[in-house]
C-alpha cells in the first residue's frame, strides 16, 4: 500500500551521530517525565512539554517533528526520534520572526501558527502560517539546520494550517484552513495549486471542505456539528486522497478524516478519534505516519490550560476501508485515546526527552530555551566561564510585555526546578529572576534598591488586561554577586469551567488543570526557605504556562533609561521530580 503526502528520497544523509553530540540525554532519574516505560511500552503524553499543533515526517528510519511556537524565539522546533516515543531537540527552523521589527515585542497569540513538515528530493521543508501576514516556507538539507530565510507562499489574511502535498504527477498543492479572527470566517478549507517548487500558490483555489453544510457527525456522545473544522493534513493512500482535519474545538473536539477519488471531491467524512469515555480532551490535530516495519500512526496534542498542548501517540489501524485511531473496543469506528500501550516495533533507543537540565557550560543557553520576542543584540554578554550572564535590558515592568523573558517549557504536572544566580546591578531598579509565567505570572529573584539589594517575590494577576498590577513580598538582604538558589516547586490542581455554550459535551470540557506553585530560595543552596503565599499559574495565549529566566532595568524605575546597567548571571539549571 502506498501512502504518501511528501515524497521521500530515500534514507537522509544527515550526520545524526552530530547531532547526537550536541544534544544529550538526560538520566532517567533526572526527568520528571519519561513515556518510555522500559518494558517494551510508552505512556502518553509522548512529549509532556507544550508541542502545539505537532507534524511528523520519517525519512528512512528517523522520524522529525515540529510544532507551532507562536512569539517563542527561536521558533519552529526541530525534534528527533528513532521510535516515535523518545524524542530529542536537535534545533529550530526560524531563528528570528519575520517582519523582525514586528516582533521585536511579545505579539502573544501571533506569530508561528500550525506547521507542516514534508521532506522531497532531498530537501526539508516545513510550511508555517502566521494568520496576520500569510504562510511561509522554510528549507534545509539537514534538518538540525541551517534552514533558509522565509519565503512567503501566500499572503492570504487569515490563512492558517498549510498542508502541502505532491501528486503523482509531480503537480503541487496547499490546503489550509482560516481563522475566524483574521479572515471573518472559519469551518472551511481551501485548496489551492502551488508552482513546482512549492514556493508560490496559484490562484485563489476552491473550498473543498464547508463545515457549516455538512450533515451531523457521530461522535461518543451523540450527533455533533462540524464546527472549527481546522488543521488538514492531505495524504494519499490507495487511490483515496485523504484530509485528517480536527474539528468540535480544541477541548470539545475530535479527530475527522475525509476521503475522495479526486482532490476536487466530493469529499465524505467520519469521526475517527474521541474522547469517548477517557479524561483526554479534544484528542485531535496532528499527523499520520507509517513506520518501516508497516506500522501505521498519530500523534496528536491534548489541551492541558496551563501545561500547555502535550503531544500523545495513538496506535492507527484501517478497518472497512477507514482508519480507526486509539482503541476501539465497542467496534463503532470511533476510537478511544490510550493512556498506555506497546511501543512501536522499531529499534531499541535511549530513553529521554526534550526537557533536560542546563549548567550553562558554554555561556550560552542550550536548545530548550527562548526568547518571548526577537531577541535584543546585548541581552547575552559574556561572562564568567560556565554562568549564563543575562544584561539587564530595558524592557517593561509587566513581564506580559517584555520579550527578554528567557523561558522554557514545563516538563511534567509534577516538579521542581532550581536555578543557581548571582546579581550585579549597577542602578536602582534593576531586577533578575526565575519566573512561572502566563497570563497571570509570579517570579522568585532580587532587586537593587537606594538600600541595597533585596531578596524579593513577585506576583502579578491578570498581566494580560490593562492596569495590572504587581503584588510584592520582601525577604532578606543580598550582596552583589553572592549566590543565590531559586527554586518553583510545582503540583497540578484542578478548576471548574463554566458550561460550554453547545451541546452536547463531554465532562472534561468543565474542568482545567493548572500549577499550584511555591516559591522559595536558598542562601546556600541546601536550606531553602519559602517566600510568598502559593501561586496558581495560568496559561499564555495558545501556549501553556512556562518557566523563565530574566534580567531587567524596568518602566518605570531609575535603571530604565540609563546609561549603563548591570546584569544577572546563572550557573545552572535544575529539574527534581518531586515539589
């Protein structure tokens, strides 16, 4: 059987053992969170940090993944896998966001929308859309980079979820889907020819796909509308073009496919994938992949609020004529996430995954890190052999807005992470420290005050709306460049959301699940002492919660527009499985 949306030539000749070099694996009992099981099975979330919108391709045995990174910079991660379970960051595709002036602030919820990844004669290209400038394409032979400047394949307003395909006969085209915010419509996807190359589309294309004039779909819980139907990936298999395309809304929805003779349809579609009687919400958007050995799979997200959209793997089968995802154990062809389950059959790997510790050896920061805009040239100065030095840049007082926030993704709903500073500030005002951040955000550091420096926890609720304001708890005093351990020790809580405003809908959809964090900090990094009430996290917008390093002269104060600043530095950084 053939099955083919990118067509690959051959094995890559990607030097993977360098790579291998660049980024290693954790210890096991150094993660959080690990799928691989050790006896021969995973457990999902594959990927527990916050892979939105993830696309897969396999070329020969390796499998690479990307997903959207929204105003996160560098952006478009590049991940690597032998067995589809243990997963490793090699690099990222878009070192800056274009246009770079744009986002030289945060544009929360902007940015890298859902990409796709397909590999062709040799050549890696992922396809991006920013919904407010068009869709993009990126290129590289090896995927751990360089990959070329952006070239832009449609300017359409609105345009989201690019998912390139090339037919048999070579001709090129682009679905996409469209966001209601940009383009006044949504529940619809297009088709539209696209030059050779695959750099340029051709004409306005046709609707192939109009939510709002299909009947009904069976899903687990009765008859649903296709609304927000969104996210297409286009596949060929056996005669058949294929479209999986998410549709119900991220929490309330499931997994469509559709099928059809001819790419201009008609196109008829099911519900392949609910979440039935599990607690996985929304399991949808993703891709298909077919393994060596002739294994068929999805990788899918799972809205978390505030840890983000997980990645989880679903065994795929083909049952009269249409793909079964998850287990189907009533037989309705409507299948059920798994929680657990065998592992591909592939070659025995390492277990790891992407969330690992940083000593910050080189200076610089590993993969794992990004900026929350386009970085400035002076954010990064060299400093002491094996500390991080982060300058403090003038940026505002409200973290919501400011782009030299260095974060990370959360590794697990459980965990602690401990980052080793020491501050030298030169004016009042200037502030360093580790922070669990989102829409609503508190940070662990210090401040330089007319009396000095001062151990201090911050807190500010609802950073996103006009007039925040920040809450302050003092601690003791600190000197310049004395070490000073900060610590977030977090563990999951659960919230109930108001009721949707459809029906039917499953439980899940009443429910969010945040961090219930505590602050605290060490003057010798055995003793640590909390400082400041607890703190519930919240999610950023379309991104999880994440944890993040800064030093800042901020609005407002003396250090803001001086002529000189000092800087923060950070010799580690650590996770711990247990708060």
């Amino acid at each position: 059987m053939a099955v083919r949306r990118r067509r690959a030539a051959g094995a890559c000749s990607v030097a993977l053992a360098a790579v291998a070099m660049l980024v290693s694996a954790a210890p096991p009992d150094a993660n959080p969170w690990l799928p691989d099981q050790g006896d021969g099975t995973y457990r999902n979330p594959v990927l527990a940090g916050d892979y939105s919108d993830p696309d897969v391709v396999r070329v020969g045995d390796d499998f690479y993944l990307t997903a959207s990174s929204f105003s996160n910079v560098p952006g478009l991660p590049i991940l690597h896998s032998r067995d589809l379970v243990n997963w490793r960051l090699i690099g990222h595709a878009l070192p800056r966001i274009e246009p770079e002036g744009h986002f030289a602030t945060p544009r929360r919820g902007g940015g890298v929308w859902a990409p796709a990844i397909v590999h062709r004669d040799g050549l890696f290209r992922i396809y991006y859309p920013d919904p407010d400038f068009g869709i993009f394409v990126v290129t590289a032979r090896n995927p751990a980079g360089p990959w070329s400047a952006p070239v832009l394949v449609d300017k359409t307003r609105g345009a989201i979820d690019p998912a390139p395909f090339w037919d048999d006969d070579g001709t090129a085209w682009l679905a996409h889907a469209f966001a209601a915010s940009r383009a006044g419509y949504q529940n619809v996807i297009v088709l539209k020819r696209m030059n050779a190359e695959g750099t340029r589309t051709l004409g306005e294309g046709r609707r192939i796909i109009e939510g709002d004039k299909l009947p009904a779909v069976r899903t687990s819980i009765g008859p649903r509308p296709w609304q927000t139907t969104e996210g297409p990936k286009l596949y060929k298999r056996d005669g058949w073009y294929w479209i999986f395309a998410p549709s119900g809304s991220v929490k309330g929805g499931w997994q469509g496919v559709f099928r059809a003779r001819r790419l201009e349809g008609p196109w008829e579609g099911r519900n392949v994938l609910d979440q039935g009687r599990t607690a996985i919400n929304g399991p949808h958007q993703g891709a298909w992949v077919r393994t060596v050995a002739g294994e068929d799979w999805f990788l899918h997200f799972q809205d978390t609020d505030s840890y983000g959209r997980r990645v989880h793997l679903q065994p795929m089968r083909w049952r009269g004529g249409w793909p079964v995802i998850g287990t189907d154990a009533d037989g309705d062809g409507i299948g059920e996430p798994v929680l657990r389950h065998a592992k591909p059959r592939l070659a025995a790997t390492a277990r790891t995954q992407p969330e690992t510790d940083d000593p910050f050896d080189t200076g610089t920061p590993s993969l794992v890190w990004q900026w929350n805009s386009n970085p400035g040239e002076d954010w990064i100065a060299k400093g002491a052999p094996g500390w991080l030095r982060l300058n403090s840049a003038s940026t505002s007082v409200n973290l919501w807005e400011a782009g030299n926030l260095l974060s990370r993704k959360l590794p697990a709903e459980t965990f602690t992470a401990t980052a080793k500073a020491r501050f030298a500030p030169l004016r009042d005002g200037e502030r360093t420290g580790l922070s669990l951040f989102g829409a609503s955000y508190a940070w662990i550091g210090a401040e330089k005050r007319k009396d000095g420096i001062r151990i201090v926890r911050v807190t500010r609720t609802d950073a996103n709306q006009p007039g925040s304001r920040e809450t302050l708890v003092n601690g003791p005093a600190l000197e310049s460049g004395q070490p000073l351990w900060l610590r977030v020790s977090a563990a999951p809580i659960t919230e109930r959301n108001p009721l949707p405003d459809f029906t039917p809908y499953w439980p899940s959809m009443l429910r969010s699940t945040h961090a219930r964090a505590q602050f605290s900090f060490s003057l010798d990094g055995k003793r640590f002492e909390p400082l400041g009430e607890a703190f519930v996290s919240r999610a950023g917008r379309w991104v999880g919660a994440q944890l993040g390093i800064f030093a800042q002269a901020p609005s407002g104060s003396a250090a803001f527009a001086a002529t000189s600043v000092g800087h923060a530095e950070f010799d580690s950084f650590e996770w711990g499985v247990a708060p």
